[in-house]
C-alpha cells in the first residue's frame, strides 16, 4: 500500500525525514513525499496558487499514483488533503492529518496568517521572511523544534515562488473557506477512515476544536501531548507507531 506524504507552509518535503526513517526502520517501504508548487517545487505558468488549484494540483498527483493511498498530511498539506477528500473521496483508502481545528466553524486564523491575508502588510512580511539570511532562517526554525539537519535542507530546497504562494493561497483561504470546507466534510457520507493526529500544543491549530472536528469526521484520534506544529521531527518514532497501529486496522 502506498503511503503518500503532503506537506505544508513554509516547508518542503525534508520535514518527513525523521518520520520516514522510523517508518522504514519499521518495515514500510512504498513512501511518497509530494511537494506542491511554490513550496519545494516550481510554480508553473498560470498556477494561480489558489486552494482550488491546490486540490487540482493534489487530485491530480494521487490519480497518477493510483487510488487507495494511505494520505499523511501536515499544516496546509491538510488543507489540500480536505479539498481532495471533498471532492474525491474515492482515491483514498484513508487519511491522517493535522492542523484539524483550522476546519472548524469556530477557528479564527493565527496572526501570521491574518498578516499574509492582508494588503500590503503581507507582502512586505514575506519579503522580510525570504530576505531573511539562510544560517538566521536555519537557526529560527531549529529554534521552533525542527533538527538542524531537516531545518538545513528545507531553507536550501525553498523555491523562489515561495512568497507569492503563500499570499495567494491564504488570501484564497479567508474564512468562511475552511469553515465551508469542514461543513461539507462533516455532512459527508462515504468519506475513507481517518486519524486526527492531535499536538496538542501546536500554536497554529486549537487542539480543542481539533479534536472536535475528528469526533464530527468519524476520525480516530492519536493525542501526542505537548508537542508542537513540527512533531514529525520531535517524536517521530512516536508517530510512526500510530500510523502503523491505524493502518493495521485497515487491512
């Protein structure tokens, strides 16, 4: 069964490294990390970087694949994993996902988010994040729980498209969007088995409304208490334990 991997903002797919290692050392083998445009990969021509052109962009990744996936999602990688379940449910076997209270009717975005949303503002903070040298970004993201190694190699595979996706894609996600999204999520029939996997201190996603949004989705839940928005690096043998205890239900 093939396991695919999404990432989110400001990353790309070196966040997994630690995460796949424990679940190689475990036996797992068919693991795909895929990275969306503008954030470890090239923003084409025309990639308006919408959410909608995300889930295009997700959709069209797993119909290459095959359907059935395993889908492991992280921060805006769940946003595209949720669009996906919204509109082909059919191409997954399950799912598991972060960042699930940003879903809810009742989560409001995070600061830095609010900023990116914003005219101007968010423009000139992210020419102040990509102008920021590469040992300071490094030092920053080490500081907020990734290893040096992951911190390393995400700020040198960071693609130039990287500051306008974000503006374009959060701008495209201003609430109600992902308040719709977990409305119709909700009301679903048919969705594949999910796992909630709940930080529980996570800055960027209310553990509450999180764990609500899992009971609202008929999702399993997998609590890792105290960690933070970069568990995948801070308890990766951890969490490779729960995605194989989940998958073993599936079979």
């Amino acid at each position: 069964m093939t396991r695919v991997f999404v990432h989110g903002n400001p990353e790309t797919a070196a966040i997994w490294g630690p995460l796949l290692d424990a679940l190689r050392d475990r036996g797992e083998s068919d693991l795909v990390c895929l990275s969306a445009p503008g954030f470890g990969a090239a923003r084409p021509d025309g990639f308006d970087a919408s959410p909608a052109a995300y889930v295009d962009w997700l959709v069209g990744e797993i119909e290459m694949i095959g359907s059935d996936v395993d889908a492991v999602a992280h921060d805006w990688g769940a946003g595209h994993l949720m669009g996906a379940l919204d509109r082909r449910p059919d191409l997954f076997r399950s799912w598991a996902a972060d960042c699930a209270g940003i879903f809810h009717a009742d989560y409001v975005w995070h600061d830095m988010a609010q900023a990116w949303q914003t005219p101007e503002v968010g423009e000139q903070v992210v020419a102040a994040m990509v102008g920021t040298p590469a040992g300071e970004r490094r030092a920053m993201y080490v500081g907020l729980g990734m290893s040096e190694s992951v911190a390393r190699a995400l700020v040198d595979e960071m693609d130039p498209s990287l500051g306008s996706c974000i503006l374009d894609l959060y701008r495209g996600a201003a609430q109600p969007y992902m308040a719709d999204l977990g409305r119709r999520l909700g009301a679903a029939n048919g969705l594949p088995r999910g796992l909630v996997l709940d930080a529980t201190a996570d800055e960027y996603s209310r553990a509450d409304l999180g764990r609500d949004m899992a009971k609202r989705l008929g999702a399993d839940l997998f609590s890792m208490e105290g960690e933070g928005h970069w568990w995948m690096c801070s308890v990766a043998d951890a969490a490779a334990d729960g995605l194989i205890e989940f998958w073993s239900t599936l079979d």
